[in-house]
C-alpha cells in the first residue's frame, strides 16, 4: 500500500511571528521556516506502518513556492520515499490545496492519505475533511492511534467526550492529532540521503485545478495586548465583579 | 518550545554571510552539501539538544554523579541524551564517507555542537570527549586500532576519556608517573593514578575508551618520555566486543562547583596486575600526538564558554523585556505604571556588553573552526596560512572567550538582580559551569604563556604576519564606508599600538628580560583578545552595513543589523581603548608581579 502525506511549509514554531505594518498579513521575509509539526506526526505515522510491513511506499506532497522542496527534503529526511512538488505562488486556500491534493491522489492511487489536522499559522483544520468529501473516501479526523488490519482502519480519536474509535474501509483519509506519535529526529545520514531521493514537480494548470483564491483577507492583526489583573478583597467582591463587570455569571 | 540557546538568526548570518561557509561546497571533500543541508543538520542538533539536554540541566546540576558499588551513577537521562546525540550521527558527522561520515565542515560541526552545550553543556562533555578520542585515534592509532576502537567511538558504543593529570601533575605535565610495562605480547600493563578525569566512569552501558599519558620503563625524564595509550575499561577482541574488565578502577568522584552532570573521577591504573594499554604511535611522542589534537580541543572549550554565555544573554535579555520595575528618572508619579527594565540605560548597558562579548566571542570561534577547514580542504597556500593563523588564534579562542563569556554570564546575574542570585533561575548556574572553562584544556595562565613565549614568534612571526594582513584587508574594505569611519579608526590606531608593543617585547624576549616580559603574560593576553575581537565586530559590523542597504528588509533583518553595527560600536569605543593603559605598563615591563616576594604576602 502507498500512503500519500501533504506537507505543509510554515513559520517555524519557534518564531515570534510579527504583522505588517499595512495589516496584510504576516511578515515571513527572511524568517525561518519549517514543516508544520502536526504534518510531522502524520510522516512519522507513515513510516512506522511502511517499518510495520503495512505500507510499501510513504510520498510526501507539498503545494506552494518552489522552496517547499526544503519542506519535502525534511520528509525525506525523516523517511518518506520520494516527493512532488505542486508549485505554485498563488497564495493557497484549504479548498484549493484539497483539489490540488485530489488531482495527486488520483494520479498516485494511494491506498491512505495521513495528513496534519491543521497548520500551526492559519490553524484552517479543514484540508483533510475537504480532502475526503473530494474523493469521497472515509476520514477519520485528529487520530491519536492508527491500526491497520486484514485492509481495514481502526482509528481512535480525540473527541470532547474522550476517545472515540471508528473502523474504516480503505482508502481514507486521516487527520493526525498531537498525541499520535512523537516524531524522531532527522538524522544526519539520513539528511543526506534525502538529497538524492526524487521530487517531480506538477503545477496546479498541469494538474486542471484553479487555485484562485476564494476568500479574501481584509485584515490581520495582532490580538489585543492582555491587561494587567486586579486584586478582588473577597469572594463577595469576586462573584460581584464576575456578575457586574464580567457579565459572566 | 524556546530553549534561548543560541540565536539561530546570529548563527545563520555568522555561516552565511560573514563566514561564507556556502563557498566550501565548491571543495570536493564538500560537495555534496549546500545550506540546505547545513541547516537540517543544525534543526537536528538543535531539536535533540530541546528535547534531551536543556529541560535536564538543572536536574543535572541538582544530582550530581555518584559513587555507587564501585561505579559512578547519573541521572538515567545523560545516558539517553548521550545516545540520542549519537544515534543521530554527530559523533561521526565530520569523517570521511568512508567511514560512514558525512564529511561536514568543521565549522558547521563546532555550530551544531554550540547548541547542545548551550542547553547542557555537562552532557554534551561526553560526545565532546568521544569525538576528541576518535579523532586521536583516527590519525595516530595503527589499522588495527582504528579497526578495534573506532568503530566503538563512532556510533556511540563507547566513550572516550583525555587521561592527563596526576594528583601531582597538572599543568606540569613533564612530572607525570603513570608507569607502562612492555609485554612479550606487544601490549603494554599500566600502573598510576589519574585525577579530574572527565567521563572517567559512567553507567550508560557500553565502553569506555581512556587516552592514557604515560611512561615506558626506562623512559627519558620530562616531556620527552612520555607516550600514548590506549587504555578500554571493558577489553575488546579484535571484532570489537567487549570483554573482560580491565584493571581500570574508579577511585572515587570529584564534587565540582559546575558542569556536574560530567563525571569528574579519579582513576586506578593497575590496582592488580596492571590495565592492559595500546600503545599508540611511536614511544615517547605522546604529549606531540595529544597535542597535536589540542587546536581542535581547545577551540571546543571556547566553544563552550560561548554557548554558555550566549545563552546566559538570552536568558538576561528575556527577562529584562518581561521584568516591570522602576520609572524613568524623569517620571515622578508613582501611581504610573512601571517600565520593563530594559528602559533603564544600565541595564542596556549590561545587556550591550554580554551582547558584544558572546557575539564577538562567537564570531571568533566560528572562524577558527573555518581555519580547521581551510587546513584540511584548501591549496597548499591556503593550508599554510589557516595553519599559522590557527595556532596563533587558539590561546585566544580559549582563554579569550573563557574570559569575556564568564563575565557574560556575570553581567546575566547582575541584570537579574537578587533573582539571579537564587537557584530558581538559571542564570547562576551557566556562571558555575562556565567557571571551569578558563581552567581546564590549560589554564589562562597557560594559554597566555603559550601565545607570549611561543605563538608570537614561531615560524618567524608567521602567524603575527598573517593577522596583520588579515586585520588590514578588514581595514581595508572598511575605508570605503563612511559609517564605519570611527571604528576603522580606533582599529587601525589600536593595530598600530600592539604592532609597537610586540616589536618591543620580540626585541626584549631575545635578550637578557624574558623572564620580566612573561611574567606579563596574562595582561599582554588580554590586550591581545581585545584586539582580535575588535577586528571581528568591525568584520561583523562590514556585513551589517551592507546588509542594511538590501531593498527587501524587513523591520526585524534591519534591526539585527542595527544591532549589529551598535554592538560593533559598543566594543570599538568602551572595550578596546582599555588595552591602552596595559600596553603602557606592558611595554616597560612593569616588574611588579616579578619582584613581589612570597615572604611580603
């Protein structure tokens, strides 16, 4: 079985990220890059079921700028066979990268898509249900535990109640949650065989998908600067200013 | 997470733009990197060094090693976070393809290695210590050897340990008695004592490889009879597996102010019938091979003080931005609110001068590690010149950086205030672990009678000659900036001063005064480390300018480069200027350290 993981290139974690000064959105010149860490935990998925005997071939897709091949090499860094890059600098929206991500699938024939629940800069949590609605396949959202048996899916996942546990047929898609695995470290022989692994690069009009933008960004901002707390004399003083002030009781 | 190990920012543009580590992709020995490589490598070092070394720093701090059944206990995570490092393939990263390396630059190899030591630099000793051993054994072991103990050092089976000292003999290494019997065999039995050996014993399963100085029976007296071992604690048959206990014995532990989660130990060579020891290379030219592999060690000590007094800056600085008290002086009401500290000029002052320190000091060391790559990958001019500048550099590496980093780590304590001073910061502790840098791998007393009494001269001054040339290119290329009119002044006018200074000095160390001229070897290493820092801010300060004129600059690239071109300023008019009253004192040989006399103490 082939399993295809989208890959996503965000602002590094670590960045203490900043908005432009014209409110357009946020500043990413010069500032360090990463995979995002939920599309880590999906790779690392990935490789333990191809580890397990499961899968055969892990590909990793990218969809954006030509440096994505940076976000791709990390994949492969970490173990996924080969990459594409769909390459475009049209800013992409969820609904876009899911038919970019569906011409991919189509193409590629993956017996399971893995994919991260959401990216940490737009937080959209939407690519992968968009994914599966497209090729109408079964999903399993914020999976924290994947079995693979006899063809079938057993995903459990993190629901408000607790833990919820679906069985699927395959081909799905799964969407990765924090707890799923922790991902390993790209070691330093492995980083260099990653230089060699293949990426094919396809663009959105090779693909027949318009990536258009269907929304429109108005404004982006930071959020308002936390106040400083106030000492309440008593619990009296507390439950009033919760129901006065606060209006929350 | 945000470890504030080392700015990734100052290490990029430190590779990249002064360094222009990119261009050693053109030497076949590196093509098959580009800074895509470099990068992911750095993201690994610093995701383990997050992960498995800085969230255990103080818990190392807080339980140090014990003596337990003979054997030294650590907390279980240095084994983990030893082997993690390994497993990732650092221990092996800078060998050849052949022997499963990946052959990085030296440079990127010291960047990586930064990180770990800035977020624990106690663990990150083991690696340090293994990497320095393969290293040893990789140039002067025999095939056999390297085929026997290599393997072992480079995926992490074992540790090494450097064994030195004698409860006798530290810096005077010329004393030391660790006795080797020739056997029929070929094979030597050590008998001695070793102290402050680092890495001597640990439990993290696996090997330990120690590098033993001592003397053949019937070897010459003094540095000329002494010879190099091998020396396992576990022995090893000829396809590496580990054998029999040798006659290795931990004596007991050393209670260190600092960097306590690296065993310091006290060893017993031959308690019974002696520890079967490897001889490596020729007899008696074991100090020559240990120091040979001193440059490299050596630039790994400064490296270490500077990850620790850089991460003591991002610490101070942090908490300065975060920490409200006070007004400013010109605010008189009190109902308004407090600033952050960073608004008092004092404490930007403190903050200025760790900045200058770290980043100059990181700077240096990054460049001496090029020098490393000069000397392994470039023509045979090129080798020549990284070679002589090297050997001048290093005492400076060491010492210097040991110096200006251990009063980073001061300076972080001051901006904390009463809250530096308590251990619920960490701030206290990089100063405690950074005490030991000016210390060990030679003293500062050492290293600046090396550079006075050695350095300076060999080779007729070739390495003096090479970073006159080098400060006058950077003088050079600075001329044309306007804004950097002041500096190059105060360089060129500081180069001029030295340049007389040890033209005095040369004259005066040929004669009948040389014992006057080194007693005022420490202070003539400090006018020195001075020097070479002021020359690497202005080349700092070179890329900044240049940097501040790109047209796509964002808010925050232009002020890394302001600050960049401030910190340079900083240092160019309230550091560098204070070499001058010491030239004064040093270029008359102020005899005071030399005719005080023990009885007047």
């Amino acid at each position: 079985m082939k399993i295809l993981v989208p890959v996503k290139r965000v602002v590094d974690y670590n960045v203490k990220i900043r908005v432009k000064p014209d409110g357009s959105g946020v500043d990413t010149a010069n500032v360090k890059m990463s995979m995002n860490p939920f599309d880590e935990i999906a790779v690392e998925e990935a490789i333990r079921l191809k580890e397990a005997g499961v899968a055969s071939e892990v590909v990793a897709v990218s969809c954006g700028v030509a440096q994505c091949q940076e976000t791709l090499r990390a994949a492969m860094a970490m173990g996924a066979d080969r990459g594409i890059l769909v390459q475009t600098d049209v800013e992409l929206q969820p609904l876009a990268v899911a038919k970019l991500l569906k011409a991919v699938v189509e193409k590629e024939q993956p017996g399971l898509v893995i994919a991260g629940k959401q990216a940490i800069d737009d937080d959209a949590n939407q690519t992968g249900q968009m994914l599966a609605a497209l090729l109408g396949w079964p999903q399993a959202t914020f999976a924290s535990k994947v079995v693979v048996t006899d063809g079938k899916l057993t995903v459990t996942r993190e629901v408000d109640g607790g833990l919820e546990t679906l069985e699927l047929p395959l081909p799905a898609v799964i969407t990765t949650d924090l707890r799923l695995n922790e991902p390993r470290f790209a070691t330093l022989p492995n980083i260099m065989k990653a230089k060699k692994k293949p990426i094919d690069t396809l663009t959105p009009e090779a693909l027949g998908v318009d990536v258009t933008p269907r929304l429109a960004t108005l404004k982006v901002e930071e959020p308002p600067k936390r106040k400083a707390g106030v000492m309440v004399g008593s619990v009296d003083e507390l439950i009033e200013k919760l129901r006065n002030e606060a209006k929350v009781i | 997470m945000d470890e504030k190990l080392i700015s990734r920012r100052d290490l990029a543009f430190q590779l990249y733009e002064v360094l222009k580590v990119e261009s050693l992709t053109q030497r076949p020995r590196y093509q098959e990197h580009d800074r895509g490589t470099f990068e992911a490598i750095l993201d690994t070092a610093q995701q383990i060094a997050e992960t498995h070394f800085a969230p255990f720093n103080r818990k190392a701090d807080e339980n140090e090693p014990v003596f337990e059944d003979g054997q030294a206990r650590t907390i279980p995570e240095t084994k983990a976070a030893v082997q993690a490092h390994a497993a990732a393939g650092f221990l092996v990263a800078h060998h050849d393809a052949a022997l499963g390396g990946m052959q990085l630059p030296a440079v990127v190899v010291n960047a990586a290695m930064a990180l770990f030591k800035a977020a624990n630099v106690s663990f990150a000793a083991y690696p340090l210590l293994t990497l320095a051993a393969g290293n040893l054994i990789h140039r002067y072991g025999s095939e056999e050897q390297k085929k026997r103990f290599l393997p072992l050092l480079l995926d992490g089976r074992a540790t090494g340990t450097m064994c030195l000292t004698e409860p006798h003999a530290g810096s005077s290494l010329g004393d030391l008695r660790t006795r080797a019997e020739p056997q029929p065999d070929g094979t030597y039995r050590l008998f001695g004592n070793k102290i402050f050996i680092s890495g001597g014993d640990h439990d993290f399963g696996g090997n330990i490889i120690h590098l033993v100085l001592a003397r053949i029976s019937g070897a010459p007296p003094g540095v000329k009879g002494i010879s190099l071992f091998i020396v396992p604690k576990f022995l090893v048959d000829e396809a590496g597996r580990m054998g029999a206990r040798n006659d290795v014995v931990l004596a007991g532990l050393l209670h260190k102010m600092g960097y306590r989660g690296t065993t310091s130990t006290v060893l017993t060579f031959g308690d019974r019938d002696g520890a079967v020891g490897y001889l490596v290379g020729e007899p008696h030219q074991g100090l020559k091979y240990m120091f040979h592999m001193m440059n490299e060690a050596r630039i790994g000590v400064g490296m270490g003080a500077i990850a620790l007094g850089y991460t003591g800056y991002l610490h101070a600085l942090d908490y300065a931005r975060n920490r409200p008290q006070g007004r400013p002086l010109a605010n008189k009401d009190p109902a308004s609110p407090q600033v952050p500290i960073i608004e008092h000029p004092d404490v930007r002052r403190m903050l200025l001068a760790q900045k200058s320190y770290v980043e100059g000091c990181l700077a240096l060391g990054l460049y001496a590690a090029r020098l490393v790559d000069d000397i392994r990958t470039g023509n045979e001019a090129e080798r020549a010149r990284a070679q002589e500048l090297l050997d001048l550099l290093t005492p400076v590496v060491k010492a210097g950086s040991s110096q200006f980093c251990l009063k980073a780590n001061e300076l972080a304590i001051q901006v904390f205030g009463g809250a530096g001073y308590t251990r619920d910061y960490p701030v206290e502790q990089f100063y405690r672990d950074n005490r030991l840098n000016p210390i060990h791998e030679g003293t500062d007393g050492i290293q600046s009678l090396d550079l006075l009494g050695r350095k300076l001269w060999q080779n007729g001054s070739a390495g003096l000659k090479a970073l006159l040339r080098e400060v006058e290119t950077t003088l050079q290329e600075a001329a044309g900036e306007n804004e950097l009119a002041e500096l190059v002044e105060a360089l060129r006018g500081a180069r001029d001063t030295l340049a007389a200074l040890i033209m005095r000095l040369g004259s005066l160390m040929s004669g009948a005064q040389a014992e006057q001229v080194l007693a005022n070897s420490f202070p003539f290493l400090e006018v020195f480390s001075r020097f070479v820092l002021a020359w690497q801010w202005l080349r700092q300060a070179l890329v900044a300018v240049s940097g501040l004129r790109r047209a796509d600059l964002s808010e925050d690239e232009a002020n890394f480069y302001r600050g960049k071109l401030h910190a340079a300023r900083y240092f160019l008019r309230w550091e560098l200027p204070q070499i001058e009253p010491l030239c004064r004192l040093l270029e008359r040989c102020d005899p005071t350290f030399l005719s005080m006399k023990d009885e007047w103490f």
